[in-house]
C-alpha cells in the first residue's frame, strides 16, 4: 500500500487510491487484504476514485487491542475523512457486514453496495453453526492454533476437508495464518451471525444487495433480507456468480448504482 493514516485510536491504516472522481471504498472480508479487491478497483477507476485499504490487524495495516468492532468503523471514518468527507462504500462478505455497521453509526455516505454479507438467517445449519463456530475459533486463536483457525473458518464457508487438507500444503497456507486473528474481527462484525434488523431501520442512503445465481439459496436470500430490512433497500442477483464475484461482473452494476 502506497499511503498511509492513522486512525482515531492511533492505528496506521495503508490504503491506496486510484482514479477520479466520487471516491469508492472498498472493504475486503475475512483472510483478504486491500489487495485482493485491486482488481475492481482497476475496473471502476475509469469512473470513480477508487480506495482499497487492509483492514486493521492484516497486511500493511497495524493493529491495537483490545479489538472493537467500532474501531473498524472509526478507521472507516477516517478514510472517508481523507478522501473529502463522503464517499460510497462497497463491502465483500463479511467486509459488508462493517459497511451495514458503518452505515448504522452514521458515517457521511452517499452510497453502498454490500455483495453476499454471509449472515445465516436461511442457512441450513443457522445460528447454531455460527455460535460453534465463534466458540471453537476462540480456543484456537487463545492457543495460538492459526492454522486451526484458518481451518475452521474454511469449513464454515462450507469447504470440503479433502480441499482444506490440500490448502494447508499449498504455498498460500503461510499467508493465510498470518492474518488468522483478525478472523475474530470479522466474527465480531458479524455478530450473532443473523440480518441485524433494527440496526439496519434507521440508514437513511441508498443501499444495494448483491447475492451471486450461482451461490447458494441461503446466501441469495439473505441479501433480499438485507434490503428488506433497509427504508431505501434494494437487492440483485448476478447471474452465474459465486461468493467470489468476478470483477468484471459486479463492476458495470456498481457503476451503475453508484453513478446514480
């Protein structure tokens, strides 16, 4: 990352612009970094300014305890306070969950899309998996099991154990244990794992919901709650999609709706 701030809390947050016009910043999820969403960004920088940012606790980013989910938000602010004082917002999976937060707390944007936010309202499994799941990655980060970690949260994105065992030999494996703790971030900012409704009533901006045709029933009818539960919600399924979007996909929709 090129650029850096510091964050209300005095924690250094790199981030990267590109681009002209309104600034669009992009919020990655769990075991990503700002880098992982340069490819968008490049997709939309003919229309916008884009910024992508590691996310505290990960990359070129730095990190203070005790964690909170506010402080995520406060680095937020922080960027949008950088780019001119607004700014549109995208978030990935989880990375959604904190622009919904981040919308709640009333940061001054004047747009946002959130793409498959994996809350578990019509999961299968539920919030039971999720309560497991919060309890299980507690012990394993406490005992400074990464690699467990990273295990259990691949499991819960429904990867199979034959995958997961060849992934822990793989050359990516080391990159992922390194930013294992910030798993318990996302797990924060997802909270109880289910569409937070009245947290959602109040936003008042425009908000998108985008779920992949070729992700699971579940995932595509969270994000209709999502925009159920927003007063300007709207929601999107993109045809053929999965929980990883391909950029030249959701970019032409993103312009759209945020051009609006």
């Amino acid at each position: 990352m090129d650029d850096n701030l510091l964050s209300r809390d005095g924690t250094r947050i790199a981030y990267e612009r590109a681009g002209r016009g309104h600034s669009v910043i992009l919020v990655s999820g769990a075991l990503s970094t700002g880098g992982t969403l340069a490819p968008l960004a490049a997709a939309l920088a003919e229309r916008f300014e884009t910024v992508v940012y590691d996310r505290r606790g990960r990359g070129d980013s730095g990190d203070t305890a005790p964690y909170d989910v506010l402080r995520e938000v406060e680095d937020l602010a922080a960027l949008v306070e950088t780019v001119g004082g607004e700014a549109s917002l995208f978030g990935v999976s989880s990375g959604g969950a904190l622009v919904l937060r981040a919308l709640a707390e009333g940061l001054p944007v004047r747009r946002a899309v959130v793409y498959e936010v994996p809350y578990a309202d019509f999961s299968p499994a539920g919030a039971e998996e999720r309560a497991a799941y919060t309890r299980d990655l507690t012990e394993a980060l406490e005992q400074g099991r990464r690699g467990d970690a990273v295990e259990l949260f691949l499991r819960l994105t429904g990867m199979a154990d034959d995958m997961i065992r060849g992934a822990r030999q793989a050359p990516m494996w080391a990159a992922l244990e390194s930013v294992a703790p910030s798993l318990a971030h996302d797990d924060a900012v997802m909270g109880g794992g289910l569409v937070p409704r009245e947290l959602l009533a109040p936003v008042g901006v425009p908000v998108l919901a985008l779920a992949g045709g070729a992700s699971p029933d579940w995932m595509q009818r969270a994000a209709h709650a999502v925009a159920e539960a927003l007063p300007q919600g709207s929601s999107r399924i993109l045809g053929g999609q999965t929980h990883v979007v391909d950029p030249d996909a959701v970019a032409p929709v993103l312009t759209e709706f945020l051009a609006a």
